[in-house]
C-alpha cells in the first residue's frame, strides 16, 4: 500500500516536473540553434543592420526592421484596444446594471475565442478594404487593419482583467467617493482606476506580450516585407510572420538560413519573457491590499 | 452653468461613450459573422465538406481538413489531459508550500505566456527532428499539448481548490490513504470544472494555427491521415493557406472553412459553458 502510494505520488511529480522540462527544451532549442547562427552573424550586426534579408543573395541580418514591424502592429493595437478595454470595463463597474453586466461580459469573451487566423481573413478582406475608402494610400497589406484588428481582439483581455482589478477595490472607498458628492465619472477617474491602477498596468502589460507574440493576424494582413519604418500604411514583416515565411519554404535544415528563425524567435521569446515577468513583478509589489 | 451642472453633464456623456465603447466590439463582430456567413455559405455545402484539396477553388473541399482536425483534437486530448490533471493535482495537494511549488507556479505562469510559435519551433526541434516523428499528426498533437498544458494545470487546481477541506476530512477520518482520497474523493466532485477547463483548452487548440506550421503541417495533403504518423492538415492551416491565394474563388472558400471552425470553436465553447452552470447548481457544499 505504502509503495504504491509512492509510486503514484512519483508519477504525479513526474507530471509536474514535465512543465519544467517545457521551459529548459524552449529555452535550450533557441540557445543551441542561434548559437549556431552567431557564430556567423556577429551579434553587433544582427542588432545595429538595418536591413533583413537572409533568404536573398546578398544577405544581411538585422533584426530591427522585423523588431519594428512587430512593435508598429503591437502600437497599434494597444491604441486600440486600451482605451476601449479600459472604458468599458469602468462601463461595466459602475454604471452598468448588474444584468447588462452578466449578458455582455460573456459575449465580449466570444472575441477572445475566434482563432486568429479567422481575425487575420476579416482584417484583410473586410477590414483593409473598409478603410481604403478613406486613407487613399492605405497599401492591400499594412501594420494598420492588422493592428485595429489584433486591438478588437486583445479587448476582452484588457476589459476583463481591468475589471476585475476595480472590482476588486473595497467597497468603502467608492462610498466614500460618493458621500463627498462625486459623479460617477469622478469617483471612476479619481478613485477607482487610482486605486486599481496596479491591475490596470498588469492588463496592459499582458495584452502588450499578447500582441507582440500574436502570429496569424499579421501574417495574413500585415505583408512579409521587413522593412524600418514607423508609418503604418504600408506592408512590414514583424518577427512571427517571419518565422512563419521560412516554416513554410523549402529551407534546407540546418542551414543558416534554417537557423534564422531561432535568431527571430529567441529575441521574441526574450521580449514576452520580459513584459511577462514584469507584470508578476508589478502583481507582486504593487498590489494594493485592502482589508 | 454651475460646476456640479457640468459635472452631471460629463457623467452623461461618459456613459454614452461606455455604451458606445462596449457595443462596438460586438457589433464589429456581429458584422464580421455575417459577411462570413453571406461569403461562405455559398460555397458550403456537402461537396465541400467531402471533398480532396485541389488547385482549382470550385473543385476544393476541406476532407482532410476537419478530419486532421478530428485527430488532432483526439490526440491531443489523449495526451494533455492525463499530463495536465496530474501536474495539477500534484500541485495542489502534494507539492504546496514548499519553495519547489512555488518555483513550478511561477514557471506555469512563464509557460502560459509563452507566444504559440515558440511552442512550434521547440516542436519542431524536438518531436520533428530529435524525435524524428516527421510533420505527423503525433508530432503536432504533442506540440499543442504541451502548448495548452498551462491552461488545464491552472484550471485543475482551481477546481480542486474548491473542493472544502470537510470532504477530504471525512475520507481521512474513514481511514482512507491520501490516494484513496484524492482518487475516491477530489476528483469525482472536481470532475465537472476540471472537464470545463479540458474544453476550452481543447477549443485554443482547435485555432491553433502557427505552431503547426512552423513543425510542417501541410496545406495540401491529398489523403485523410490514417494512422497517427502519418503527414496532415487542419482547418486553420487550410484557411490560412486559401486566405494568401489572389484569387476571389479562394477566399469564398476560406469564408466556408471559417464557418466549419466557428462552429466547432463555439460548440466547444458552449459545451464548457453549459457544464459550468450545471456544475454550479449541481454542488452546493
């Protein structure tokens, strides 16, 4: 009885233990592979060319064109989605009736549900030519319907986890609020969201690291050319577009060109990485805590 | 017009702008369902459904498409649920509260936030080519799995937690082994949200699209699989690969292949949905 207890117990530990393994393969799998690839390209080019060409004759590895075009669509998206989120979430808490609350909570999760490659056919045919009606320039792919796009997806994340954050400050100071005569409006602007801001900023930060690891939206509507430029009418190429490009050639493995996506992947895996753990750091530190 | 007037006045006018922010969101997507529907169901019918891949657009159907998608959902499932209920249950009832738990919390939380085409290229590396299982089905079914891992951990050990303390008592006042207990008494009543969190991880996975590109998957696969090594296509990739064609004929294609993964994405959806309320009214401690 004893042993098997034992046994069970290692197997469950076991299962746990796998999850760490996830981590050490992941990071592992981007070291060994783009060490490879340093060795070739010298870290200093990859990080100050200016131009990202490794699947043409005349190759060069830079990687900011790509960091661009990923932070462009991630901008983009986030002027979207947190004004928005943050609206309707203050919305939601405190002018919403209880029943408005409970039947559209849900059914703006449904936009978190749509697979993202169903997002990226919408930015591209409804979308891109929706707003070429009004911007004459706007090029067929273009870092902004993508970004609108990834914004109204990335809504419910930012909604959801804000609200949580307000509902979640004591109910005394919002009376509080109220009993010195506030509006809503201020008792939102000037208690609430101050009171919440810990939980905002996380929601933020999360969203953020969603839309910069976010693939199939801009491989489908933001173009595949890398190029370094802040204006969002015109195709770019942001680092998982990329990575997409080359999975779907004929790239020989092992070969340089092979290698780049681990180089491409291991510099998006060092920003979510980052963004990720300051979010828990802020959770940690910063959290108000009432009683 | 008095201060507090003015003040009455913003108050208003936020609240239109609340109403107008939290319904803009649902009408895009209203509107984004229905052109779907009027694109795609055109071309939706049962040829479609029963069809090869083909280079010519009306000749297309997306057979091996949701029958890849079938087997990627069984796999999957046969791979992540046992993984991901055991991790968590393990970190709920025998790992807490040591600095180990809480290394494996945190490195949880690090995973779930890891980007999806990460988890292709870590497949890719180590099923495709270490492993050498080829762009297979078992191949891409591993990588989603290890992908939604996170979600059923979190899930599982929310729906443990909330199984109370008197029950696991009783179990031990009744003589019953910490195994016994868990087995005889947890699991049966977290069963409902833990099902719950499997099916929504199942519906992410559905969608999944770049890690199974970036490991191989192929958009034409003139076969449906038959065996778990054998090369594939799902859904998405086959959306995703009409979505980049030129032509108009493919994109009402894609259109009638979004309409068959809504409607898997939302029966899932649903599913997880309805057992969640049944769970809640079922149980009252």
């Amino acid at each position: 009885m004893r042993v098997s207890e034992k046994i069970i117990e290692g197997l469950l530990w076991l299962s746990a233990v796998i999850t760490v393994l996830v981590t050490i393969g992941i990071i592992w799998v981007l070291l060994s592979e783009s060490i490879g690839f340093f060795r070739e390209v010298s870290l200093v080019e990859f990080l100050t060319e200016k131009e990202w060409t490794p699947l043409f004759a005349n190759k060069k590895f830079g990687i900011m064109p790509l960091v661009a075009g990923t932070l462009l669509t991630t901008f983009v998206a986030i002027a979207v989605a947190l004004p928005l989120g943050l609206t309707i979430a203050i919305y939601l808490n405190e002018y919403a009736h209880a029943r408005m609350r409970q039947v559209v909570k849900p059914l703006l999760e449904v936009l978190a549900t749509i697979p993202t490659v169903v997002y990226g056919f919408f930015a591209l045919t409804v979308v891109t030519p929706f707003l070429q009606q009004f911007i004459p320039g706007l090029a067929g792919f273009n870092a902004l319907s993508a970004g609108i796009v990834m914004g109204i997806m990335i809504i419910p994340m930012i909604s959801s986890l804000s609200e949580d954050a307000i509902s979640s400050v004591p109910r005394s100071l919002r009376e509080a609020a109220y009993g010195m005569g506030s509006t809503r409006l201020q008792t939102s602007f000037g208690v609430m969201v101050p009171a919440a801001s810990s939980g905002i900023v996380v929601s933020v930060i999360l969203a953020i690291s969603r839309a910069v690891g976010e693939t199939m939206i801009v491989a489908v509507a933001a173009g595949q050319q890398p190029r370094l430029t802040l204006n969002p009418l015109v195709p770019i190429e942001t680092i998982t577009t990329y990575i997409v490009q080359v999975s779907m050639g004929d790239v020989p493995q092992g070969s340089l060109e092979y290698k780049t996506i681990f180089a491409a992947g291991i510099t998006l895996f060092v920003f979510t990485f980052a963004l990720n753990n300051l979010s828990f750091w802020i959770k940690r530190k910063y959290q108000e805590k009432y009683d | 017009m008095t201060n507090s007037e003015l003040n009455r006045l913003k108050d208003k006018a936020f609240q239109v702008f609340g109403i107008f922010c939290t319904f803009i969101g649902l009408v895009v997507l209203g509107i984004f369902l229905i052109d779907i529907i009027i694109e795609g169901s055109r071309r939706l019918d049962w040829d479609f459904l029963t069809s090869l891949p083909s280079r010519r657009a009306s000749k297309a159907g997306i057979m091996t498409a949701w029958v890849g998608t079938l087997w990627i959902l069984v796999l999957t499932t046969l791979i992540a649920l046992p993984l991901g209920v055991a991790a968590g249950l393990y970190l709920e009832e025998y790992g807490k509260k040591s600095r180990w738990g809480d290394f494996l919390e945190i490195n949880i939380a690090n995973l779930a936030g890891v980007p999806s085409i990460i988890y292709g290229l870590l497949g890719l590396e180590i099923f495709v080519r270490q492993m050498r299982l080829g762009s297979s089905l078992l191949a891409g079914a591993l990588t989603l799995s290890l992908l939604i891992l996170p979600i059923i951990i979190v899930t599982t050990r929310e729906a443990i937690k909330a199984v109370p303390r008197s029950i696991r008592d009783g179990s031990y006042a009744l003589g019953a082994s910490k195994w016994q207990t868990v087995w005889n008494q947890v699991l049966p009543a977290a069963f409902g949200s833990i099902l719950t969190g499997i099916i929504l991880a199942l519906s992410r996975a559905v969608g999944e699209t770049a890690p199974l590109i970036v490991i191989g998957a192929l958009a034409y696969v003139p076969f449906t699989p038959s065996s778990p090594l054998d090369e594939f296509t799902v859904l998405p990739i086959q959306i995703f690969n009409w979505t980049s064609r030129p032509q108009a004929a493919f994109l009402e294609n894609a259109a009638a292949a979004i309409i068959v993964l809504l409607v898997i994405t939302f029966l899932l959806n649903g599913l997880a949905v309805y057992l969640r309320n049944r769970q809640q009214r079922k149980i009252k401690w």
